[in-house]
C-alpha cells in the first residue's frame, strides 16, 4: 500500500541484552519529504501536501526510480484531488499510468480506482463509470479495491436514483468488521432510505455513518455524509434541521479547504435565514468570511488556490 494510505507504522527496535545496537540509517532528502507530506496530508493541509509531494516528485525523477516516481505522482494527485484540481490529478494519474506501461509493470488497481473517484468528483459519472466497470469486471482486482469501487458505484447509483443498482452495490459489501465498513454500508442505507421514501430512516443511517467516520478520522467523508443528509432534510421540509447539517458539513470542510464547503455555507446561511435560526446564520457568515479571506491571500510559492 503506498506511503500515503499508511497512516501508522510499526518500527522494530534491533538489539538485546548487551550486544551493540545498529546505527539506524539516515533517512533520505527524499524519506524526509514524503514524511513531511503525509503529515501535511493528515493534518487537512493539503496545499502543503502537494507542494513537498511535488519536491518528492522531482527527487524521485532525478534517480529515475519507477515505484518512487509512480507513488509520488499517484500521491500528488490525491492531494490535488483534495483541493478540487481535478484536471491536475487526472494529468498526474495517466502519467503514473504511462509510467508503469513504460517500465512494464502492469496495471495498478488503485491508481485506476483513484482515477475513477477524481472523475466523479469532477461531475464526470459516465467516465467514472467506465474505469469502475473494468475494475469490478477484472478479477485480479484485490478484494479492499473492490470494495471500495462498489461503495464508489453505490454513491453513483444514488445520485441517479438506481434503486436496484444501489441495493445491489450495497448488498455486495463486507458485512461491517471495521468503521469503515460499517460507515460505508450505513452510508449507501440512508441513500437508499431516502430513495424509498424514509426520510427518518435515512437520517437515522446517515447521522451513524456520519459520527463513525469521524471516529475513523475520515472528516471528508463525515462532511459527504452530513450533506446527503441535509439533502434528504431538506426534500422532507425540515428547513432548520438541514440548515444545521449543511453547517455542519460546511465548517469541517473550510478547515480542510474542502472545495465544497462554500456551496454548503451558503446553503446553510439560506435556510438558516428561512428558519430564524439566528445564531446559525452568524456562524455561517463567520465561515463564509473565513474562506474569503483565505481567498484573498497570495498563494504560496509552488502552489494554486483550488479551482
């Protein structure tokens, strides 16, 4: 699993009883910059992230090593990807993709699955449809790409309103041993829930799918969570409930630059402003002044604001 998926790592200590201790290596220019990058990552910095995993890019291009160069690109466009660059990230995936060509080193599941989900938060189903496709059709694709491209393929049904082919991406995930799986899985429920009518039921699943991944420090996706759920309460008329889960959503994203949350500020100060909800409404502005100003500031050498 690349570097950046990686979030802990278990370091074995060499030595016992009186023998002498091995000096541990001196981590690389280019050890040192990935290290940093996923810190920047894990901390929401994401801009910050790209510009070290651009300089662990370059690194990695003057020792013409294959995996360094592939990891690194494959990490920079998930950073951008984050920033809502989309157009950069999918640049950054075919050149990752032509470099394993190049150096024949086969196909890469989640390189492919990463391409998918860039295209789908770019607004383009059809083509994030066709690369999932092949990945679900392709039976060397490992069991955890898998199933994240059906959750992926889930989420798509929904926002098409394919009943049968939500229940049945649904139906196909693991039964729920992890957060993750049991978020992914309460996640398309509520969707489905609210496909069928059941608004209390849907805002039941996405509300618990929204609080574990939070526990699971998977913030982007509680915020998905949290406006799937605060669209399912609006269509019910419930205006000052959905005016709080846009906020919610809204909040988290302007900490982690999340290219979303103006749209679900601005919602939220609408509806805040239709229910009264005062205090709401102050809350919102005062987010919607905190990405104006971060806006207005210059960009930092090596870097471009989100699109």
């Amino acid at each position: 699993m690349r570097a950046l998926l990686i979030l802990a790592v278990s370091l074995a200590l060499g030595g016992c009883g009186g023998a002498p201790k091995q000096e541990a290596r001196e981590p690389t220019e280019l050890e040192l910059l990935q290290r940093s990058a996923r810190l920047a990552f894990s901390r929401g910095e994401y801009a910050q992230a790209a510009t070290l995993y651009e300089a662990a890019l370059d690194k990695a291009l003057v020792a013409d090593r294959p995996e360094p160069i592939i990891d690194a690109r494959f990490n920079l466009a998930l950073s951008h990807s984050y920033l809502g660059r989309y157009g950069e990230a999918l640049d950054l995936l075919a050149l990752a993709e032509a470099e394993r060509v190049r150096r024949e080193l086969g196909p890469d599941p989640e390189l492919r699955l990463l391409r998918a989900t860039v295209h789908y938060r770019a607004g383009d189903a059809a083509a994030a449809k066709r690369v999932l496709d092949s990945l679900l059709d392709d039976p060397a694709t490992p069991r955890p790409t898998i199933d994240a491209a059906r959750f992926l393929a889930g989420l798509m049904a929904a926002d098409r309103g394919d009943v049968s082919a939500l229940r049945r991406y649904r139906d196909a995930l693991p039964s729920g041993d992890t957060g993750r799986e049991q978020a992914d899985r309460l996640e398309l429920d509520g969707r489905l829930a609210a496909l069928s009518g059941d608004s209390r039921q849907a805002l039941s699943r996405l509300d618990e799918a929204a609080r574990l991944r939070s526990l699971d420090e998977d913030y982007r996706g509680m915020a998905r969570a949290l406006a799937a759920a605060a669209s399912v309460a609006e269509r019910a008329g419930r205006t000052g409930l959905a005016a709080a889960y846009w906020l919610r959503a809204g909040r988290s994203g302007v900490q982690r630059a999340d290219p979303d949350a103006r749209g679900w500020l601005e919602r939220a100060l609408a509806l805040g402003r239709r229910s009264r909800d005062a205090a709401l409404v102050l809350e919102a502005k005062a987010m919607l002044a905190k990405l104006d100003t971060a806006d207005a500031e210059p960009s930092a050498p090596g870097t471009a604001r989100p699109r």
